[in-house]
C-alpha cells in the first residue's frame, strides 16, 4: 500500500504540472480538481465510486468532508465535487505543496489582510513550479472565483514588475511604483 500510495502522489504530482502548463479553464480550484480526478481514475478506475477519505489516504491529501463521495464514472460531477472543497486558502495551499513549497503572498485588496482572507478582500498570491511564477487570487467564493495565470519565469526580472503591475489590477490596486 505503501509503494501505490507513493506512486499515486507521484502521478498527482506530475498532472498537476502538466496541467500547469497544458490549456486550463484558468480557475485554479476546479483544474487541481480535475487533476485529482484523472488520476484517481487512473489508480481506482473509472466505473468506481470513492469517498473524499479514500482520495486522501491514496493521494497524501487532507481534504475536508471525508465521508463525501464522487462517482469517477462522472468527471464533470466528480470534479465540480472535489473543486468545491478547494476554495480556501488552507485547501488550495495543501494541494500546491504537492508541487511547490515557494508562495508568497504579494498583495490584497482593502477589506483583506497580506496573511489572511478576511472582510470579503481579494488576495494576490504567487508559487513558483519549475523554474514558472504562477499568480492567483483568493477570496470568499462570493467576491470572485479563484483564477490563475501564468505570470513569469523565474529568470525573466524586467517581466516580474509588469506581472505584479497586471496581478494588482486584477484584484483592484493600482500598481506600486516601490516594487521590487
């Protein structure tokens, strides 16, 4: 059990990238979730039902409502099913740390914090997965969905300022002349 369940994250792990850099439908919950879902077709197989615990214990993943379950045999029902417990910023995080281990948080609209959504404020987050700076913003399901973009490569320093300038836009701020 021990070998599937290394092997199944590794499979996570690779589709996830792939999905980084492949076409998405740009909102970041429901492509994590579509990644999940491919794979645990993958390795339980299509005409199988699974419970949230089940994909947790295969996956390594600490998604809520365990008992929860998601026909395989139905990819969009079992995807929307999955992407609705990846709106917070625990959940979304817990997943990307399946790829990355380098975010940041850098900028929030008024009526947010830098550390935590709050007050129905949009976050501007940013990871980092091979050598590919991804920004993506996060609220409360009810102020915006949670999108993502490619943003710049790690190399790429005179891009960086252009990116935060657009990213800042996008959650309402208008651009900081001190960025670094």
């Amino acid at each position: 059990m021990a070998s599937l369940k290394a092997e199944a994250a590794q499979e996570l792990n690779r589709a996830i990238r792939r999905t980084l850099v492949g076409p998405t439908t740009g909102l970041l919950p429901y492509d994590l979730a579509a990644a999940v879902v491919e794979v645990a077709i993958e390795f339980l197989g299509y005409d199988d039902e699974c419970s949230i615990a089940e994909l947790n214990a295969l996956f390594g993943l600490d998604l809520d409502e365990p008992d929860w379950t998601v026909a395989l045999n139905d990819v969009p029902a079992a995807t929307w099913a999955i992407e609705r417990l990846l709106h917070g910023e625990e959940a979304l995080l817990g997943m990307l740390a399946l790829v990355t281990r380098d975010w940041s948080v850098v900028a929030s609209s008024p009526g947010g914090t830098a550390t935590m959504m709050s007050d129905d404020g949009i976050g501007l987050y940013e990871f980092t997965v091979d050598g590919r700076v991804y920004f993506f913003t996060l609220a409360e399901p009810d102020v915006c969905d949670t999108q993502w973009w490619f943003a710049h490569g790690v190399g790429d320093p005179e891009s960086r300022a252009r990116a935060m300038r657009d990213g800042r836009s996008v959650i309402g701020l208008p651009a900081d002349t001190h960025e670094s």
